[in-house]
C-alpha cells in the first residue's frame, strides 16, 4: 500500500528521533520544517516583486538539543554524514554542501550578538535534492527555529527567515530573495500566500481549482550553471534599475523601461521586462483565483514559462519538453518551469481524471527523450516551521 504523505513525516520524525537518542543519549526538541512550491512569480522576489507560494507536505524533520561537550555536532541521516565544529570559529567550508547551512544560520545568530552554547543535531529529509522544492531553506529555517526554541533567544520569525536569508547569501553564496524561506516559515495548511517581497507581508488564499489539482514533474536534473547564472540575473536587475534610477525593478514599468532600451542591450531589456511582465502575472493570477478563473490561470503559467525560457533564460531542454508536452493535451490548462530553474521541476494545473493516464504517457515520453526517468509528485499545502511534540 502507497504510504500517505501525513504517514511520511511521521515515518521521518520517528527515525530522525530515534537517531538522535541513539547517537546521544538524551531526548531532543523536535522540528519540522516544509519545502515549497511556487505557484507563480519566478524572480520577482529580490525585485522587490509579488510571488505566490505555498509550503508542502515535504521537508526537514530536525532533532536538537543542548550539550555540555566544548564542540557541536551534526549528523545528516540520510547521507550518514557526521559534522564537528566550534562556536568559536564558524566559517564557511570549500564545498561545504549541508554544513554551510548549518554553519550560516549558527553565524547570522552569532553576527546579532547573541551568545550561543553547544548543541547538538540530527537531520533528515523528504524533499528530492535539486527538485528546487527548497530544501535548503527548509534546513535553513530548521535549525533557526530549533535553535531559537532550544535557548530561548526570543528571535521573531520575522527575524528568522533573515537569519536563514542570509546564511544563503554568505555561507552557500547564492543571494537569494526572500520566497522560499518565507513559505517555509509561514506556509499554511491547503492555502497560498500572495507575497509582497518589498513589504515581506502576505494574503492568504485558500486554494480550490474544482477539478482540476496541481502535479509536479520533476525533470531529475540540475544544471551545474544554476548558481552562478542565478547571482548574475540578480545582478542584471540590479544593473537595470540603477539605470532606471528605481529602487528595484518592481518599480519600472513597461514605458519606463522603454525609455532606456538604446542604453542597454537587448538581452538585458528582455530580462527585466520578463521580471516587469512577471510581476503583473501574479497580480492577474490572484484575481483569476478571486473570480474562479482556472482557464486563465493556465494561461498565465504558460505566459510564465514562456517569460522564464525565452526571455529570462533560466529554463533548459528538460523543462522545456516536459512543457511543450503538455501544450497538445487539453486536460492540461497550464505548465510552466518552477523556482530557480536550469532544472528541477515543472508545476502543471491538470483535470484531476486524468492524472493517470498523464503519469503514464509523459513519462514514457521524456524517457524516449532523454533516456532517464522523470518523476511525478502530488503535494498537499501544509503548515509551515513547526515544533513537533
Ligand atoms: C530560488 C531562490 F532561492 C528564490 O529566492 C527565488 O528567487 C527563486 O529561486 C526564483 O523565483 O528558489
């Protein structure tokens, strides 16, 4: 019998907690924290830009508690991995992988004065690696948030999703936006949060698309350029609202960009206006929800999709396939790549009848294609970073 997804975190909670009394003799404070999906607003994020996500019933189940050893210790179950290090000299480490998460957090702590003491950790995961379903946020803010219950530092959750920010930007070096940590922390149960970047607020909606359901695809494959290309489309933003004298590209319009078009090249053009055009899709997808639209939110994925391949130039020929693919198929309304790109998964809005059938057929297909598996998720929208009893 397939196991629920409820039954898979339950599964994980116990291991993760098992480990850890196992491994060091005492009972820890135990924390979940989920990953996310992104309905629509890819980018938009550190443009000070609309996004709309929701965390998922997938994430980082974390077991934490206090030491009197003079070192802390961390154990990655899944990969059997084991990291010491001392409070007094955290770093970031040359290809540090899950560490620099840790290490981040610990430091960003550490930068607003508070005065950590020894602890000690176990981790484990249900989100696939690479699926751009944000684990490393879900790690980020599990450890902040298990830190911050364990000690008692009184940091805001607010303040949390910085913390977890930042240790992307310095210890994993890739400057991200706010997004996916967001949702992690304040992911709510079968809804979608509007979220307004500049502001960090969001609204709430519950999400019913009738008969139609949301499935991922996930293409397995992440291209080595992913965190590089990822700074430098940053940076392009950032080039064009300097140019732009604006804040942030959230504050240009179509006709403002224009006015600067013989000034910049075309590549750059084409990318901030996909990040103006962008923003406006969220704004229109929050009101198709409103009015019940589910023909035009299909529609507003492909324009998205559509953005991110020709005009942002974060897609790759995986994605790419398994969107065109959906484009001949009417029970389908709407594809598009999703988070950073250059891999992971694609999000399709499909009639809930067909599922089966679908599974099965674009399966086959991108197998033909590429000559490996392709695999397909159902996610429920779940509650964000949370202590487990
Ligand atoms: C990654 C980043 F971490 C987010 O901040 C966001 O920019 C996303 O890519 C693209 O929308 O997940």
């Amino acid at each position: 019998m397939l196991e629920t997804h409820y039954n898979m975190n339950k599964k994980l909670l116990k291991e993760v907690k098992n480990s850890f009394k196992h491994t060091f003799k005492t009972k820890p404070l135990m924390v979940f924290s989920p990953g996310r999906i992104n309905l629509i607003g890819e980018h938009t994020d550190y443009n000070d830009g609309f996004v709309f996500p929701a965390a998922i019933n997938k994430g980082i189940a974390l077991a934490i508690q206090k030491t009197k050893k003079n070192v802390s210790t961390v154990y990655a179950l899944n990969k059997e991995e084991t990291y010491e290090f001392s409070l007094q000299s955290v770093a970031p480490l040359q290809n540090g992988g899950w560490r620099n998460y840790i290490l981040g957090v610990v430091s960003e702590i550490q930068k607003r004065g508070i005065e950590l003491s020894n602890f000690n950790i176990v981790f484990a995961g249900n989100i696939p690696g690479g699926a751009g379903l944000s684990s490393s946020a879900a790690l980020e803010n599990s450890v902040v948030y298990g830190l911050n219950k364990l000690f008692k530092l009184g940091i805001s959750k607010e303040e949390m999703i910085l913390i977890s920010q930042k240790a992307e930007h310095n210890y994993a070096g890739v400057k991200c936006g706010i997004m996916d940590q967001y949702a992690s922390m304040f992911g709510v149960k079968n809804s979608a949060l509007l979220l307004d970047c500049r502001t960090v607020k969001s609204k709430l909606y519950k999400l019913n698309f009738n008969d139609y359901k949301l499935l991922l695809i996930n293409t397995n494959v992440k291209h080595d350029l992913s965190e590089s290309a990822y700074n430098d489309r940053r940076e392009v933003c950032e080039k064009v609202s300097k140019k732009l004298n604006v804040k942030a590209l959230r504050d240009a319009t179509i006709q403002d960009l224009n006015t600067i078009k013989a000034d910049i090249t075309e590549e750059d053009y084409q990318k901030a206006l996909y990040i103006i055009e962008e923003n406006q899709r969220v704004t229109s997808f929050s009101k198709a929800i409103k009015a019940d639209d589910i023909q035009e939110l299909g529609a507003l994925l492909y324009q998205s999709h559509n953005g991110l391949s020709t005009q942002f130039k974060v897609s790759c020929k995986e994605l790419d396939f398994l969107v065109d693919k959906t484009k001949n198929n009417s029970n389908i309304l709407g594809a598009r790549m999703m988070g950073g790109g250059f891999g992971g998964c694609t999000i399709n809005l499909i009639l809930k009848s067909e599922i089966k059938s679908f599974k099965k057929e674009i399966a086959k297909a991108f197998k033909k294609e590429f000559g490996t598996n392709c695999s397909i998720y159902n996610v429920k929208l779940s509650n964000g970073t949370q202590k487990i009893k």
